[in-house]
C-alpha cells in the first residue's frame, strides 16, 4: 500500500526501509505554512520502501513510502 503526503510542504520521515509500523503510528512529519502535522501509517506492515529518504520538499500526492 502506497503512502503519500496529503498536500505540499516539507516532508521529514520518521521511519526506515525495513522497520514495522503499526496502524496510526506516525512515519512522518509535514511542515507548511508554518503549521506541522503528522503523516500516519493506514495499516499495520513493514515500510518495504522509503522514497523521501530525507528531509525535503514534496507535492501534495507524492509518494511517501510503500507498505506491505
């Protein structure tokens, strides 16, 4: 299942390739506008693969990463 950022900012993940991640758990952060919010995993799994891997700027439906 694919994750992506909700609107666009500054996205900084909180989670790796390889790590679990359960249903809520937040895997990353997104500043814009000067507001912060939490991007949360939709289900239990294993991030099988992190495309924004640092700290950057991403669009609105950018793929964040991909749970299995």
């Amino acid at each position: 299942m694919e994750v992506a950022v909700p609107f666009a900012g500054v996205v900084s993940p909180l989670v790796a390739e390889g790590e679990r991640v359960e249903s809520g758990q937040a895997v990353a952060r997104i500043e814009a506008m000067k507001m912060e919010a939490t991007i949360t995993a939709p289900m239990a799994g294993v991030v099988k693969q992190l495309l924004i891997v640092d700290t950057c700027q991403a669009a609105g439906g950018d793929v964040l990463l991909v749970l299995e």
